[in-house]
C-alpha cells in the first residue's frame, strides 16, 4: 500500500512541477507549485519526517506561496503575452537534464535504492533530532540568527515611521 501511495504521489509530484515549467501563466503554475509542494509533503510524511511535512505545508504553500500568487496578482503578470518563443533553447537543456536525472533516478531504484532505515533509528527530519541539534551542536548560530532577524525586524519599523512621519 504505501509503494502504490508514493508511486501515485510522485508521479503527481513530477507532472506539476512539469506543469510549473511548461506554464504560460503565473497564477496556474503556482497552483501547480502548491499541488507540487503538498506532494513533496506527502511523500515527507511516507519517509517518517513529521516535521518536515508540516513545515512544508505551513510555510511554502502557506505563507510563501499565497505572498508569491499575490505579487502576481497585484503585478499584473498573470498571463504572459504571446510571441515567438524565446526559450526554446532552454527547453531542450532542460529536456536533457531530465532524462539525466530519470536515467540516474532508475539506476538507484534498480539497485535497491538508498537503504531501509534500521529499526529503532529516529529520522532525520523527525522534531526530536531537529531539537536536538538546533540547541545543542547549533545553539549559538540560532541565537545569533534569532537576533539579527529582531535587529532586521526593529530597522524595518524603525524606516516604515520615519518615512510615514
């Protein structure tokens, strides 16, 4: 069951990022990075990575994704005119690229793949290992981080009144 799950959601993962690519409009291609998005979080959740999943879901196709659709709302760039194609030579790069990647992508499926996880073992992407090392092996980069974006946050304010003002 989970085998007919992650070959579904990954085949649904690959047609819309095709379909994020091969898009003439803004607005549906990311619809279709939104469906590409949940997939990948789908196939998180198929790996025992929790987190990661939400994540995914919260922050790209929540936040992120409705910020990007209303810039191109707002911008005016929903459909792009129509004229010669000027990127016919980066299709056919990119055609290339992705038989490359499904040759490889063969390859390590016909060789067993990359290893089942052993028993026991915590995941990667689970909360409990990400804590673990955010605050203890980069407890300090994280404060550090946590601050500048205060510092950025504060500057930001501070220029939005004195412009108001």
């Amino acid at each position: 069951m989970e085998a007919a799950v992650f070959l579904v959601v990954g085949l649904v993962a690959v047609i819309a990022a095709a379909m994020v690519v091969t898009g003439r409009n803004a607005v549906h291609a990311a619809l279709f990075l939104i469906i590409n998005i949940v997939s990948l979080a789908i196939l998180f959740l198929l790996l025992g990575a929790e987190f990661v999943a939400a994540i995914q879901i919260v922050v790209y196709a929540g936040a992120i994704m409705v910020l990007f659709l209303y810039v191109v709302m707002f911008s005016g760039a929903a459909a792009t005119p129509e004229g010669p194609d000027r990127l016919a030579w980066q299709r056919r790069i990119a055609v290339v690229a992705g038989l490359m990647l499904l040759v490889l992508a063969v390859k390590v499926i016909s060789h067993g793949g990359l290893g089942p996880v052993p028993a026991g073992k915590q995941v990667a992407g689970s909360p409990a290992v990400i804590g673990e090392i955010v605050f203890t092996q980069y407890a300090l980069p994280f404060e550090i981080a946590s601050l500048l974006l205060l510092v950025a946050m504060v500057g930001a304010i501070a220029l939005a009144k004195e412009k108001k003002e």
